[in-house]
C-alpha cells in the first residue's frame, strides 16, 4: 500500500516518541507500513535540520573516541599508560554528552531510549555512589567510581546517538581495527624489539603490561568473526582472516595463561553460538569458498609465526607446555598460582567479615593486610611487596561492594544473556545476529580473563564493554523504539550547564593528576637513589597537585626521617596511616621515627600495630628490642632479639644484639654463642670479632681463641676502638 506524503510526514514526525502500533491506529494502516518509513527514515536521517552539523561531531566523535582510546600513552610519568587513557576516555566522553546534550536543545525534545539495561546498570552506578560514601578511604573509591560513571555514559551515549545500523557498525569495525594494530604492535616489540613506546612487562602495546594488552585483544578478537560473515567484499575477507590471524599470534607472544584459557573459551563458545545460528536459520549463504580459502590463510600464518622468535626458529608447541607446566611450583619457588589462590582465599575471609555491603569500593587494599594471612599465607607480602588487586575482579567487587552490588551485576549480566539470546534468534537479520554472537563471546572472554586478572580496575575493558552493551542494546531496540520524551528546555539547559561544570572540573583533575604523576615518577627514581632531599623537592612539587593522592606523603615522611627531620617525618606519616591505617611501610617508618625522638611508647604502639599485620616481620621484632634495651628492660629485650633470630636465622646484625643484650645480662657463655653466630655469617665484622674475643679472653678462660678473634679485629680495623690496649694483650 503507497502511503500519502501527510501520512509519511506524520509518522517521522511521531515515530521517535510512539510506537509503531499506536502510529498504525491512528492512521488506520498497516504496523508493517508504519515499520517501513521508520526505517527509511532511520537510514536516511534528514540533513536540512539545524542539529546535523552536531550530530555528525557527536557520533564520529564517539567512533574515534573508541578508536583512540587504546593507543594513549604519555612519557615521562609514573603510570604512562593507563592514567591518560582514563582522562582521554573520560574528557572525551564528557564532551561529547555535552554536545549530545546542546543537540537535544536544539531539537527542542530530550528522547532517552527504554532499555532493558537502563535499569541495572544505573542501580549498579548508584550503589558505587553509596558504598563510597561509607568506604574509609573515600579517594581510593573515587576513583574507579569516576571511570565507571565515565564508562556508563559511553553507554547511554550508543543507545541514544546512535540509531543508525550503519553508524553501530562502523564502531564495531572502528574498535576491532583498534584491537588488530595493538597486536601488530604488540608483535613488532616482541619480534624487533620496538622500545618506542614505554614498556613495563613486555610485549605490551600502548598498555604497560602484557597482561592489559591480553584484556583487549580478548575483547575485540571476536568481532572479526561477525565482521566476516557480515563481509560481501573477497579482498576484505582475507584482511580480516590476517587480521584475526595476527591477534592470535600476538596473544600467543604474551604467553598469558589467563588469556590463553579466555581466548579457548571464546572459541568453543563462537563455535557453538555459530552451530546454533546454523541449525535454527539454515542460512549458509554467508560463508563461501572465498572465506574457507582466507580463514585457511589465517590458520597457517597462526601455525608459522606461534614458531617464530626474536631469535629465529622457536618451537611453539614446547614453549606452550613450558609455560603450563609452570602452574605447579618448580623446587621451593612461589608460583603465581599459589599467590593468586592464597589472595583469594584471603579475600573470601574478607567477604565473611562484610558480607552484605562490603568495604567500600576501592578499599580492598586498603584492609587486605589485616588479611594477607587469615587464611593461607601470602609469602611475598612485605615492605617491599604489597597487593594493589585481587586478581580476580569478581571476589574484589565482592569484598568491596558486598552482596548488594553483586546482585545489581548478576541482574546485568541476566539482562545481557537474555537480549543476546534474543538477538541471535533466526527472525532477525543476520547482520545483528552475527555481531551479537560477535560481541557477546568478547564479554563472556573478558568475564573469563576477569576471574584471574583485573580488567575491570583499567581505562579500556569497562568503557569497551559498556559501547558493547549499548550497541547490543541498540540492536534489541530494533525499529520499535519507546522513548522518555523530556521536552521541558530548563532541565536540558540545566543539565547542560551541570556537564559543562563537570568538563572543566575534568579537564583540570587530569591536567593535576598527570603532573602529580610526573613528579611521583622522579620520586621513586630518587628514592632508589637514595637522594632523600631530591624526593622531599618533588614530593613537595607532587603534593601541591594532588593534595589528595596521600601515598606521595608515604616516600615524604621516609625521607624527611632519613634526613634527621623526625617531627615533619611523623606529620607526613600520620596523614598516610589516617587513609591507610594498614600501611605496614608508613607504620615501620613512622615507628622509626618516634624512636628517634626518645618517644619510646608511641613507637612500641607503632611497631605493635605492623604485627598485627605481619608477625614474622624480624625487622621490627628487632626494632623494638632495641627500644626494650634502651628503657633496660633487658629480659623483653633479649625475648624480641630471640624471635627475630628464628625468624631471620642468616642475620649478624640480630645475632650480635643477643650477644649485646646477654653481655650486659652476664650471661657470657650465651653471649659468646651469639658473637659467634654473628662472626659465622659475617666473619669480616671487626666489632663482632672483637666483641667475642674479649668474652673468650676475659671471662670464658679460653685465652688463644680470645686472641685469635681479637687479632682478627685489628686486621679487619686497625683503627678499632681501643686498639692500643688490643695490640698489647696481641703482643
């Protein structure tokens, strides 16, 4: 039936903010007739109206957005990678809210797109919201919080501004691409040993780590399927084999167990999602000769290049079963495994203790210490060595935002399971089910690299998997569209001037956060230096733009002790243990500190305090006899002294204070036995030599062995205390 051009006119006019059904009454036609120019109007958008220009900024915008995102990095600062993705991502997306925002304006109508997802996700953001409210640490919370609400809008920006199919595409293909050139990078730096761009844990593109390169490639290798099948082009197919091919190869490179298991996961489920579409359309019109011939090609480049090195000709297949084969602990080494198990073992014990609402977002590690042992011991935990994640983002989202938050992710991921299952049903077209089966293996391959790695704490997985979500629920929108039509101007101008407010707030957030990030890398340079006035200069520098990034104050305090500046020392460190009351360094150091200035109780109950997070710390069992032997009491001295010797057998230093403690004791046959445990590890220590030899001399009647150590001293230091008198009884 040829509708008239008044019919036509009022169904664009009405189809954004009615039904097709209601349009149809109306009219008195067909639902399939009304369904037909919504459409045509849908693909062939109106360039005449004054908000074209804004639109067009707005949706190529957000694909270049998407397209960019991964290849940020920014030398010269301490975390050169993901910090500057996390600002571009959350500036841009901003930014392009605010034009999405000024284009509604200027349409005089504000149309918010029923989802099935609106719902879940917004209750999972406003729980976030909460839980930082009652976390300890409110900016440890605030910060994933910031990219998390960033990552939300991504999506509401999809599902609202971009109704065309054509403009969904181009952001699957725009984001796959992303994904192929951060693997052929990825292979440059591992075949040719591209330094370029920084690295941390090569091979890793622009992510820092291997690890975080393994998230998007997991993430993005899936479309490449849905592009294919999508595909009528023949030279195109074979791109996209190579392309596919090249991502394999470089998620071999990695040699990332966690990726290695997400990537098979993916290929038995695109199998099956396939085999299904298969059996339920009985299409096979999208796969052809051409196709075999390239996925073919892709097959045999992965068989050649998973047996090529930095160094030529490597064998694959052995290098795969090297790499499984280090699960299992080699001898007395500490597998990454039997780290990850004992976090999260510990972590459990930790959701036990907070089981409904949790510790707060982003406070995991802020109340890990008090755990790292509850249940299985975590052997690398020390001053030098402390947990930042789980590695495992479904237990830390647990601990920190409690049952409560799991339920509003558990409602997400119903809703995704539901509309994929939906949209991959024979009825629609092949071009949604195939992207759908696409992007839905690439979340469930994230989900499963999630349970071993912490995608979800980074710039890019949140924000990809959210434009994912918002395609997918574009596509479950399909023609029949329901809106929430907002036509009052004064909520849309004050929403925009309330998003204006928050770009620039933005924009200088990050401008400080990247130059306090410039001087926190000169920090730990210096530190390692040991350049102690250098870190207070730049601590100093750091602090001015970040006021709030507390840990800067952690390597201040340390340096303000080791220059003898012990009371600005204990300001700077009290700062740290309010926002980190389990900061085991800043509680040593602040200890220190304390003990310098003769306050011996404040320091004992600083000491106290990082045993209670780690008992077998033999640094400050020490610390605190020496406190124990400066107030004499020497029986509590010598108890502190044992303990750390059991714990740190091979240390002179804790054997020689025994021997001290025991001399003054006058216990000279258990002093004697602890110098020469000391002379035993360290027999080049005048003081120890000469410590036992006057003992062995003077009280024990063992005359020629006291000797022999006292001229051992004198060899060792001629300059020895009392070496005149050492040198007569020598003679």
């Amino acid at each position: 039936m040829k509708l008239s051009k008044k019919k036509i006119k009022y169904i664009r006019r009405h189809g954004s903010a009615e039904t097709a059904e209601k349009i149809a009454h109306d009219l008195r036609i067909s639902v399939k007739d009304v369904e037909r120019v919504m459409r045509k109007s849908a693909a062939k958008p109106s360039r005449k109206t004054p908000s074209a220009p804004l639109e067009a900024v707005f949706q190529w915008g957000l694909i270049c957005i998407s397209f960019l995102a991964p290849f940020l990095f920014l030398r010269g600062i301490y975390d050169f990678a993901n910090l500057p993705q996390m600002a571009f991502i959350q500036i841009g997306v901003t930014l392009l809210l605010l034009v999405w925002i000024i284009k509604s304006f200027v349409d005089k109508k504000w149309l918010i797109l029923k989802s099935p997802f609106n719902l879940p996700i917004i209750a999972f953001i406003l729980w976030s919201y909460v839980s930082a409210i009652y976390a300890h640490n409110k900016y440890e919370a605030f910060l994933p919080l910031m990219h998390w609400t960033a990552s939300a809008v991504a999506f509401f920006l999809v599902i609202n501004g971009l109704r065309e199919e054509k403009r969904l595409i181009q952001l699957v293909a725009a984001i796959f691409v992303s994904g192929f050139l951060t693997a052929l990078l990825g292979i440059a730096q591992y075949l040719f040993n591209l330094s370029w761009v920084p690295q941390v844990v090569p091979p890793a593109a622009t992510f820092a780590n291997k690890n975080m390169a393994v998230h998007f490639i997991v993430l993005t290798f899936p479309l490449g399927a849905g592009l294919i099948l999508n595909n009528k082009n023949k030279i195109l197919d074979w791109i996209l084999c190579i392309a596919m091919a090249l991502m394999v190869v470089f998620l071999f490179y990695t040699m990332t167990r966690a990726g290695w298991l997400a990537f098979a996961v993916e290929v038995l489920l695109l199998s099956v999602l396939l085999g299904r579409d298969y059996l339920k359309a009985k299409d096979v019109s999208r796969w052809n000769k051409n196709k075999g011939f390239a996925a073919t090609l892709g097959v045999v480049v992965v068989c050649i290049m998973i047996n090529v090195g930095p160094h030529g000709f490597t064998s694959g297949f052995s290098r795969i079963a090297e790499r499984a084969a280090k699960i299992r602990p080699q001898g007395n080494s500490y597998s990454s495994v039997e780290l990850r198990l004992a976090i999260w073992r510990n972590t459990l014990e930790m959701i036990k203790d907070h089981p409904l609402v949790g510790f707060g977002l982003g406070n995991h590690k802020v109340f890990y210490p008090l755990y790292h042992r509850k249940v299985v011991e975590e052997k690398i935990f020390s001053e030098k060595s402390q947990l930042s994640n789980v590695h495992n983002d479904f237990l830390q989202a647990f601990a920190e935002l409690g049952l409560i938050g799991m339920l509003f992710l558990a409602w997400l991921g119903f809703v995704l399971l539901r509309c994929s299952f939906r949209l991959t049903l024979p009825e629609n077209s092949p071009e949604i089910r195939f992207f759908t089966i696409g992007i839905t293996v690439g979340l469930v391959g994230l989900l499963v690299n999630a349970g071993f790695s912490f995608p979800f704490q980074r710039a890019i997985p949140p924000f990809v998997s959210m434009i994912f979500t918002g395609i997918l629920g574009s596509f479950y929108a399909g023609d029949n569209r329901r809106f929430y039509p907002i036509s009052k101007r004064w909520i849309m101008l004050c929403a925009g001037v309330i998003v204006f407010i928050s770009l620039v707030w933005l924009v200088r957030f990050h401008y400080h956060g990247i130059k306090c990030d410039q001087h926190f890398l000169h920090i730990t340079q210096l530190e390692k230096q040991k350049n102690w006035k250098g870190v207070i200069a730049e601590g100093k520098k750091a602090y001015f733009h970040n006021p709030r990034r507390i840990k800067t104050l952690s390597y201040m305090g340390r340096a303000f002790i080791e220059t003898g500046r012990y009371r600005e020392g204990i300001e700077a460190l009290k700062k740290v243990i309010a926002a980190y009351p389990n900061h085991m360094n800043a509680l040593l150091n602040i200890g220190v500190a304390y003990a310098s200035i003769d306050d011996y109780k404040a320091a004992l109950e600083a000491y106290e305090k990082v045993l209670r997070i780690k008992p077998d710390y033999s640094k400050v069992h020490n610390n605190m006899a020496n406190l124990y032997m400066k107030q004499k009491k020497l029986d509590k001295a010598l108890e502190e002294f044992k303990i750390a010797a059991e714990l740190d057998p091979k240390n002179s230093v804790i054997h020689f204070n025994i021997g001290i403690v025991e001399m003054q004791k006058r216990e000279y046959k258990q002093a004697a036995e602890a110098f020469q445990k000391a002379v035993d590890l360290n027999p080049d220590w005048d003081l120890a030599q000469k410590n036992l030899g006057i003992l062995c001399f003077q009280f024990l009647n063992k005359k020629k062995k006291g000797l022999e150590h006292l001229k051992k001293a004198l060899e060792l230091n001629p300059k020895i205390r009392d070496a005149a008198q050492i040198q007569r009884l020598v003679k």
